[in-house]
C-alpha cells in the first residue's frame, strides 16, 4: 500500500470512531445502509468485470490493436467514442478496461474518447432524461457532451 491509501484508511477511521462518539445509533444506521447498498452493486460491478473480462479474452489483442490501435487516430476515435456512448458501465471499471485495451495496442486518444463519452453522455439514460428534461434539452446535452468529449481527447492527445 503507498502512503496515500494508508492516509486516506487513517482518515475513514478516524471519522468513523469521531461519528460514533458524536452519535453511536446514528452511525451503526449509517453503517447498516452502506453496507445494503454495498451488497447490491457488488453483484453488478463482479458481473460487469466478468463481461469485460469474457471480451478480453474472446477478442484477440491482434484484433484489438488493428481496430483501435494500427487504424487512423481518427477513425480508432470515432469507434471508441461511439461505443463509450452505448455503454453502461461505472468509470471505476472503465479506466481499468481502458488501461487493458492500451497494453494489448489500443490508442490512448481513442480511451480517452471512450471514457469521456462513457461519463458525459447519455445514451441509454435518454429515456429517463427525457421524461424529467425533456427531449430538445437531452438531444441539446448529449450532442454538446459528445463534441466536448471528442475535444477532451483530442486534447489528451496532444498533452500525451
């Protein structure tokens, strides 16, 4: 462990033990709630993991590298953009993902337009974003967020 996570562990404690102190029913409630919700999302991130993990290893790094990798930045690009657009899964899962598809050859513009189109836009949420914003406000936000994200790799692209 480096220094950062053991003082970011010192702090939880340390916060923990204060919480308990100022209010011990408060706390043991509080507990009981992460806990619950921790029970729920860990079956979804161990089943998105396992779908990652099912692709990586269905799909030769060959074809990765070929695809995202040997083609036009450009193109390597719009696919990875494209697919961080469709795709509903956490960013604490993506950037691993990411950093998986850069060793077997992938360019790192193109993970970076994956991951920001996975954070920024919204296409599987539409739906939902529709119903409560509105249909001119959803397709206004995703096209923005969908131009922001391609700059934003562009950008990465000529800082990396």
């Amino acid at each position: 462990m480096d220094i950062t996570t053991i003082a970011l562990i010192s702090l939880a404690v340390i916060l923990l033990v204060w919480s308990f102190k100022k209010d011990g029913k408060k706390t043991k409630k509080g507990l009981k709630v992460a806990t619950n919700m921790g029970k729920g999302i860990v079956v979804e991130i161990v089943s998105i993991l396992a779908l990652i993990g099912l692709f990586l290893t269905l799909v030769p790094p060959d074809t990765i590298r070929i695809i995202l990798g040997d083609t036009s930045v450009h193109i390597a690009t719009l696919i990875s953009a494209a697919f961080g657009t469709v795709t509903l899964i956490p960013a604490f899962v993506a950037f691993p993902l990411a950093s998986s598809l850069v060793d077997q050859g992938a360019h790192l513009v193109s993970m970076a337009a994956f991951i920001t189109t996975l954070t920024m836009v919204g296409f599987i949420t539409a739906p939902i974003e529709i119903e409560y914003f509105g249909k001119r406000f959803t397709l206004v936000r995703n096209v923005l967020s969908f131009l922001a994200a391609i700059a934003i790799s562009i950008g990465m692209g000529l800082i990396l």
